[in-house]
C-alpha cells in the first residue's frame, strides 16, 4: 500500500467539517452558508467545494453586512461567490436601522452586535432552518463549550446550560418550524490550522490580511485604524482631537465590523510569513482584535444568548 | 523547505481527562496548555489577575479550564469543553468533562471522540470509587487506550512504594474490568513533573513522560477492524445543462467509518443489496485512487443503482448484518426519564429508525459495578437494553466497530438527543 493509512491532521480537520457540511445538507430543508469574505468563511467555501463540486452548492451564501465592512473584504466577498457561480445574499444592519429594528445607542456605536438582529430577520425571510458559520471553539471560551451543532430558540436565543447532547459523528439538526440551527464545520480548527489550510490549498484572501502601511493611532493599549474609506467614499473611524495618526506597518488577523477590529504590527506579506508568526506568537487572536470581546470576560457568551453566531 | 515541513504529520489525537476538581484535572490541562506553549501572554494575565482577585498565590492554571460565566459563578463545570493544542508534529484535542452529578452524561459525551483516556488518581487517596467509576466507562464506550497517572506525587515525597502500591491496586481491579492496554505515570501537575518535562524529583521513574506517551499513542479510531462501511450521506446528481458530462454523474457522499476502497472494488448497496464495481472516488470532483478510514469521498458505481441517503455501501465480501432488533448498552442522557411505552426514534451512522424498547436486561451501578435489576431508566443511566426497530440497521457490534455500532436516541417530541447507544 502506498497510500498512508491514517491521515494527517489537516486532512482529518478537512474531512471532519465536509462530513459536517454534509450533515446540513442531508438533514436539513433550507439551510445557508455565512460568508463575510474573512479568512474562515474563506476556508469554509474551500470545505463547501471539496464536500459538493461538481455540483452546486446546496445552499446559498449569505453576508450579514454592517455597512462598516472593509472595501477590500467586501470587494474580495462578492468576487468569490462569482468565481464560485454560487448565489450570495447581502442583508444589511442599515436595513435593520431603517426598518426601526436596530436602533443605536448613538452614532458612533459598533454595529457588530446588532448583526444579530439583521441575522433572525433574514433567517424569517428566508425560513432558512440552518445556518452554516464558520466560528471556532479555540477563539473564546463560550464557544469552546457550543455543540457543533447548535440549536437556537425562536429567538435565535443559545442556551448554554440546556445544550443537546453531542455525541460520535451523530448530529441532531431537527428543529421545529421557527427554530434554527447553527452549525459550525471548523469548530475543531485552531487560528493555526486555519493559516496552515490557507497556506496549503493556496486560497487567495483579501489583501488587508497581509503586511500594509495604514493610518492608526494608539488608543488604550491597542492599535486603532482611522480614517477608513467606506464603500462610498466616505471615511469613517475618525481620530479624536489630540490624537497622533502614525502610518504603521500592520496586518489584520480577524477582519469584520470596522468598529472593532484592530490590526497588529507586522510585516508578514505572505502567508508563509503568516504561518511563521502565528506559530510565535504571545497573543491570543480574539486578545490582539476584537475590541468587542475585551468589553467583559463573558461578553461572547452574552452576545451568543442574544442570538449573535 | 520551510522548518514545519521537516517534521512528519503525526495527524491527530483525540482524549479525555477523567477527574474531579481535587484531582487536579484542570491544574494538569492547564499544564499541558503552559508548558507546550499554548496559553498565549494576554491569557496568563486575565488567569493572574483572576488569581490574584480569589486571593490565591500563585497563578492557578486550573482557571484555563473556566469557561462560561454561569460556571464561574458558580465555580464548578457544567459541561464538556475542548482544549486544542500541538507539539508540531501532533495535533491535540482535548474533551474535558466535569465530575459533579452529571459526571457520567458528560463522561461517555467526552469519550465518544477519543482514543485515550487520562485516569487521574490522587497518590494521597489511591483508588476511589470514583477511580473505578471512571475505569469502567471507559472500558464501556470503548476506549482503547487507558492512561492511569497517579498526580500530587510532591504531596507524598515523591515516593516510588506509594506509586506502586497504586499501581498495583489498579491492576488487580483493571483485570476484573478486561481493560487491556494500561499505562502508568507518576505526576505532579502543580509542579510539571513528567508532563512535558521530567523535573528532578521523579529520578526512579524511567518511563516516558506523558506527553511523550501521548505522542506515540495510535491516533486511528478503528484499529481493529479493516471492514469497508460508507453510510450514504448525500447524493450529489449535478444536472448542469451547459455541461452534458455531468448529465449521468451520480456520487454517492460520505464519509469512510472503517476500512479502505480503491477503484474496481466490488460492492454492495444496503438495503438493496444490488451490486457493483468502484468505478471512480473523488474529492470535490478530482479522482483519488484509494479512500481511507475517516476520509470524506464521493464515490461513483459503474452501474446505475438507486441509492439515497441512509443506505450503506460496503465490500461485497464484508456485509453487515441487517438487524430488526438490537442488543445495546444505552446511557440515558435526558431528565425526563425513558417512558417504556413511547416510540423513540433512533439514528444510526446516517439512517433513522423508530424504536420502541423491548426489555431492560439488567441497569449498571457505575459504583459497585454491579448488574441490578431495573424496571426504567433515569437520567446517568446505564443499562444492557433490547430495542425493536421498524426498519433494519446494518450494523456492527461497538467494540469492533464505533463508527457502525454508535447511535443517539431522539425524542421527536422536542427533537432533544436523549440517549446513547453501543450496539452488543
């Protein structure tokens, strides 16, 4: 036999979420597959191809948008659902805002949590019954308890201490009529395997991911982004009065909500230089930025009882 | 060359830590985390500033194993939780399960997934009943390899008569249990002695230390069998009209249980029982000649068989039984308990089947270990049971075969997974 006879890990990794992609598509009537466009998501389209091509996708793609999104990301995002020839649905927090659901606490708050709102309303639109997300249990440690396949409440609503028993490779995605599922593919992988992956299927990533000078300030301990183009044209993030704009080398390790994501230094260009630095690293991913977990030790718990992913 | 790739891919282990608070299970997760150079400098400060807030010394490494903000309130563990770590050669995922009430629905949810259990024993105590509790369990959900590591060695001087008193005690009541493969280790997990690293103290011990035993432990799931099962997942039949190649394509997904296929292969479809030849095995539409345990493939068959998600393909010289009645050990996951009049509906690898309980052999105290008689089935339950299946599985027993020997229960009632079962 010329072929090993155990596989290696990120085979293991690969074949476990296809078995779980499938899962969702056999158990479930209507389900859909989150993609911001971040390196995750990005893995998981990869995940989706090996599981289904050569046919289509048993789902569409969906993109919780909270108009605060990196032009690059959202650019990269409807690029790669062409390439895939895949439907992309965009619902935006804005709507939400409109329609009077969201409503800010004032103008300058982070629309991150709010997508949660804009997310149940879409999943009624829909009638979606499952949602595809590519979260991991290494990033938080809420999440490292959450089930794989993750009932939610007509409220969208997770409840912690009344989870369904997870057992094998033996899913249960049956829900009632109103009630969803969220189930997470990649949730064995670490920030690791995931560079490791990219690195090894050569998946192309939106270029903000990689070594670039940037406009920032320092800001409590952390490095801040200002002046970031929108879509539009328009910038947001402004610096405060007094407030120093250094042009840093930087690169993001988590990409989402302008509001709160920050960069770290670095002048790693590729991702070879990524895998390198990710192995070295002192700090944690969600530690370095996401500005919205530092809040309060349990914030993602809270957040995910609201309904968040 | 890049430095990773000189090093060979160990692929991945999966284990559990078996252990109460006391036993220092968290200190010792903990301490596998720090010292492999897991636990990342703003993590060691919130567990400093924790530590320091409780007033504690030291830095608690058990405060790495905290999770939800219910458990820290409450300062137990509620549920299973996974840690991640890797030597670079290895990858690691622990299934950490908590010891209170709960203990044995979050035991056999733990030891599902894994290969090796941890068996922590305090040297000041030896064996308790709770030693046995946990020896047991794993031995019932099939755990092929035991580690018993014998931790608060600095508690007792390091003393090698203590260790092997333990040792021994351990042997006599493991023959009892028939587990075979057992390993010991002296620890102190407060300490790191024999961790990762040897520390000076435990100079008589010339075993490996339990990372280095972690390391050579046999990753794959199914050792003991090489019998070929591929339950159906999903059926993929593109229908592309701009592309007529694929007008006949029909891939029957899934992901390999057990045992090995390669193009030409001869098989069998279940229920049908029609047969046929391997004619391709893809992975997202590119061929691979060859498909191995645990693998996700599309398979493709040289004749036209009806086959959907739920039926099994297998080698035609290897065919499971299709039972209508099975003999099971079932842990009972649910507060309400099991009502022997109702209908259950049990999954099996990618098939449901209705159920409906036949006979309570006998129920089994996880204590004494003894086989008691029963009469119903309460949440932490573990019973030898008979179920009546409306439609047949194709099934092999669970210790030769987890993958085709598994099942959960589901009250379609609620839809809740209140149950699990190994097949005799």
């Amino acid at each position: 036999m010329t072929q090993r006879s155990t596989l290696s890990h990120l085979d293991w990794l690969e074949a476990e979420a296809i078995h779980i992609m499938r899962e969702v598509a056999g158990q479930c009537a209507n389900p859909v597959l989150l993609f911001s466009g971040g390196k995750d998501s990005i893995c998981m389209l990869r995940i989706a191809e090996k599981a289904f091509r050569p046919g289509k996708f048993p789902f569409p793609l969906m993109h919780i948008d909270t108009g605060h999104n990196y032009r690059e990301v959202v650019a990269f995002r409807d690029k790669r659902a062409a390439e895939l020839g895949e439907r992309l649905i965009v619902r935006s927090v804005e709507d939400s805002m409109k329609r009077g659901t969201v409503v800010l606490k004032h103008e300058g708050e982070s629309r991150n949590k709010h997508q949660s709102v804009t997310l149940l309303e879409a999943i009624e639109e829909f009638g979606f019954d499952a949602c595809i997300g590519g979260a991991r249990r290494d990033e938080e440690k809420a999440r490292a308890k959450e089930r794989i396949f993750s009932f939610r409440d007509e409220f969208g609503q997770w409840d912690p201490k009344n989870q369904r028993p997870e057992l094998w490779s033996l899913y249960n995605a049956r829900s009632h009529k109103g009630e969803n599922i969220r189930a997470f593919p990649i949730s064995n992988w670490t920030e690791m395997d995931v560079w490791q992956y990219i690195e090894r299927e050569k998946l192309e990533l939106p270029s903000i991911y990689f070594a670039h000078k940037r406009p920032v300030v320092l800001r409590q301990g952390s490095i801040v982004p200002v002046n970031v183009p929108l879509m539009n044209g328009e910038l947001t993030n402004l610096p405060k009065a007094g407030e120093e704009i250094i042009d840093l080398q930087v690169r993001f390790r988590t990409v989402g909500d302008i509001s709160c994501t920050a960069p770290v230094e670095s002048d790693a260009d590729n991702v070879e230089k990524i895998v390198f630095e990710t192995a070295t690293t002192t700090i944690t991913e969600r530690g370095a930025t996401r500005l919205d977990d530092q809040t309060s030790e349990a914030s993602m718990e809270q957040r995910k009882k609201e309904g968040y992913f | 060359m890049s430095a990773r790739e000189q090093f060979e891919d160990h692929g991945l282990l999966r284990f559990l830590t078996c252990g109460s608070v006391d036993d220092g299970k968290s200190t010792l997760i903990g301490r596998l985390l720090f010292d492999t150079k897991t636990i990342l400098a703003d993590t060691l400060s919130a567990i400093a500033k924790t530590s320091e807030k409780r007033g504690m010394g030291a830095v608690d490494l058990s405060l790495l194993t905290d999770g939800l903000q219910a458990e820290r309130e409450q300062g137990i563990t509620i549920d299973v939780a996974y840690r991640y770590f890797s030597t670079g050669t290895r990858k690691y995922i622990i299934a950490d399960a908590p010891g209170h009430e709960q203990y044995t629905r979050n035991m056999v949810t733990a030891a599902s997934t894994a290969n090796l259990a941890i068996i922590l024993i305090d040297a000041r105590k030896g064996i308790l009943t709770q030693t046995r509790r946990h020896s047991k369990l794993a031995s019932l959900v099939g755990i092929p390899h035991l580690l018993v590591a014998v931790n608060k060695m600095d508690l007792v001087d390091y003393s090698q008569a203590t260790y092997e008193k333990i040792k021994a005690d351990y042997l006599e009541f493991a023959g009892k249990l028939g587990i075979e493969d057992v390993r010991f280790i002296p620890l102190s997990a407060l300490n790191g002695d024999m961790i990762v690293d040897r520390g000076d103290k435990l100079n008589w011990y010339d075993g490996p230390t339990l990372l280095d035993i972690l390391e050579e432990t046999p990753a794959a799931h199914t050792e003991h069998t090489e019998k070929f099962r591929f339950p159906v997942q999903y059926v993929c039949r593109p229908q592309d009209s701009a592309n007529p190649d694929l007008h006949d394509y029909r891939g029957f997904m899934g992901r390999v249980e057990a045992g090995t296929l390669k193009v030409g292969d001869a098989v069998t479809v279940l229920p049908s029982g029609l047969t046929s030849t391997v004619k391709a095995i893809q992975i997202g539409g590119v061929d691979i000649p060859e498909a191995i345990t645990e693998q996700s493939v599309t398979i493709l068959l040289a004749d036209e068989i009806d086959t959907s998600r739920g039926d099994m393909i297998v080698k035609s010289s290897e065919v499971p039984a299709a039972v209508k009645q099975i003999e099971a050990t079932v842990c009972w996951l649910a507060e309400t308990p099991m009502d022997r009049n109702r209908t259950y509906l049990i999954r099996h690898t990618t098939r449901d089947s209705k159920a409906k309980l036949a006979a309570i052999d006998h129920r089994l105290d996880v204590n004494t270990l003894e086989k008691v008689a029963a009469e119903k089935l309460a949440m932490n339950d573990i019973a030898q049971v008979t179920f009546k299946l409306a439609q047949p599985l194709f099934a092999d027993p669970y210790l030769e075969n987890r993958g085709t020997g598994a099942f959960i229960i589901i009250d379609e009632s609620n839809n809740n997974t209140v149950g699990a079962g190994m097949i005799l």
